[in-house]
C-alpha cells in the first residue's frame, strides 16, 4: 500500500469510528430519553395518578422529558471552594446590581408598594432577594424545568427522593394548572421563575396578585412580588425588626459554631464575648455571625429576621448579600 493510500484509508478508519461512536450516543441518548419506560416511573405515575392526574397525560410528560447530562455534570461537580465573605459580596453587591435594582423597583413601585403594606414584609427586602436570585429576572435559568427534574429523579440517585417529590408535585401543578409543561424554563435543579421557587415552594407559597386565577412566577413581576412576601410571611418575618446589628468579639471562637437559628440570648451572647455595638434588646435570641471581611473579621449578632432571609437559602452570607444589597436600594430610593 502506497503512503497516500495509508493516509486515506487512515482517515477513513477515524471517521468509522467517530460514526460508531456518534451513533452508540444517539441510541444511548434514546434509550434514556423516554423516562416514561424508567424502572421508577411506574410507581411515580401510580402515586401522581392517585392525586387525580390522568395517568396517560403522565406518561406523555414523561416520554416528552429529555435527560440532560449538562444537568448532571452540574449538579455532581465537586463543590467549589466557599468564597469568603470578602469575595462573596463583590457578586452580590456592586453598583450595576444596586442600579439594575432601583430601575425594578420603579417599575414595580405601586405592587410592591401594596404588597409590602399587606404584608410587612419591606419593598427592599423582596427587591433584593429578587436581585440576588436572578438579577431582576434577567438571568432566571435556560433548562425546561421537566427535563431537570427528570433528570435528576431518575439519573441522580444521591438526591433521588428529594427529586422524585419535587418532579411529582411538578406534575401534578402542570396538570391542574394548565401551565405550559414543555416550555417552563428554570434553573439546572428545576428552580422556578424571578424568586426562584421548587415547585412545592410553589405549591406552598406562590400566589397571584392580581387575582386573575394565574399564579405566573415566570413573565408576571407582581405575581413574583406578591410570592417572595408570602415566603417570608409565611416563615415567620416580622415587620419593623431588625435584621442584624454589627458586634465587637472577644472569645472562644467555638461560640460560631452553632448553625443559623437564634438560640443565646443577647444578653448571654455578651456575656460569651459576642457583645452588641449598636441597640439591641438585651433578651432577644441571636444567631452568632463572623465573616472574613475586606479588612478583617466582622462580627454580628443575626436576629430573627436574619434568620427568616437565611429560610430561602441556608447561608449565612446568603441572608448578608440580600439584606446589605436591599439596604443600598432602599438608601437609593429615598
């Protein structure tokens, strides 16, 4: 064999094996697209069918959902080192995202305006949260909400049963809703619309401002204005208390180690070397706070409001990020 005649045959080998390869994806790809058939979905379908959703349209859906290995790849990757509190705020609290939040909040001042007066839960503080979770609705995730949670019901057997609970209340809220099951977009772990809601985050918590029988978290900002409050009502937010109040320390630092929720009075936080250095009811529960500061360690005593904010997302600088950024707003807006 001459060497051009190598070279081709070379050639034709490779492009052989990349047809082999790209058609072994394919039927791969098919055999796990139709959920329908999964070992799992026969009891998944017994129990949504069980809450009055026809078990042929549950079957539709199913087949209809796609795995998604982006989604897995996502959701196993090892977790990122945790950013300090010096790094964490420079995502959350710079000036565009202030700028982009006062631009919301104006457009959406008479809603929020009524929401906050039904519920006490401040204009600022459902901004922020917005602002946090999908920049205002900008950035609310690309990945139909069925193949997400498909996905990862089926495909993710570490996080399975939470999945599985949520891809079934997922179901049951298309059917009885009428909601666009095949076009819903959210994020890879099947969060939902500008506050980022779980479907049974939705179940629970969603509701409709204008009264019109649609719950649309997606495209309706007041509707998602009106759902945030009631996530916050419902989990206990008290209207007119402080959030957080900043501390002077001087202790064992085990005192951190404590989780979120307020357990120590202020009064015997102060005694513990956590002491107070603005206003603060002396018998009030707190939750010791210390981050890695631009300039050092900061100190603060998270009241329960602090802890209500940490409900959405159980981080301590999570709950920072949203009330810090809703004070820039509210400092703007006046």
């Amino acid at each position: 064999m001459d060497l051009d005649g190598g070279v081709v045959m070379t050639a034709l080998i490779r492009s052989h094996r990349v047809l082999v390869a790209i058609f072994m994806s394919c039927v791969t790809n098919m055999a796990s697209a139709d959920y329908s058939a999964h070992p799992d979905a026969s009891a998944l379908i017994d129990r949504v069918a069980e809450r009055g959703v026809d078990r042929a349209w549950i079957q539709t859906a199913l087949a209809e959902a796609a795995r998604q290995d982006s989604i897995l790849k996502a959701i196993s990757r090892p977790a990122e080192k945790s950013k300090p509190w010096s790094e964490y705020q420079d995502i959350f609290l710079t000036e565009r995202r202030a700028q982009e939040g006062v631009v919301f909040w104006k457009d959406n001042k008479a809603v929020l305006a009524s929401v906050s007066k039904q519920t006490g839960v401040p204009s600022e503080v459902i901004v922020a949260i917005i602002g946090v979770e999908t920049y205002y609705g900008r950035i609310t995730g690309s990945y139909r909400v069925i193949d997400a949670l498909a996905t990862l019901a089926f495909d993710y057997p570490r996080r399975s049963r939470f999945f599985t609970k949520e891809l079934e209340v997922f179901l049951e809220l298309a059917y009885e809703s009428g909601l666009p099951l095949t076009e819903l977009k959210g994020s890879y772990a099947g969060a939902m619309g500008l506050g980022q809601f779980m479907p049974s985050s939705y179940r629970a918590y969603a509701k409709d401002f204008e009264g019109d029988g649609v719950i649309d978290i997606w495209t309706n900002p007041s509707d998602a204005i009106m759902s945030v409050a009631n996530y916050f009502v419902a989990h206990g937010w008290k209207p007119g208390a402080e959030v957080i109040t900043p501390a002077r320390f001087a202790g064992d630092s085990a005192l951190f180690d404590n989780g979120l929720k307020p357990k120590m009075t202020v009064k015997t936080l102060a005694e513990k070397g956590l002491i107070a250095t603005a206003n603060a009811s002396s018998e009030e529960l707190a939750t010791p706070i210390k981050f890695d500061g631009k300039t050092g360690e900061e100190y603060w005593l998270g009241l329960h409001n602090f802890y209500v904010i940490t409900r959405y997302n159980h981080s301590a600088m999570y709950a920072m990020a949203v009330h810090q950024l809703s004070q820039s707003l509210r400092a703007k807006m006046l």
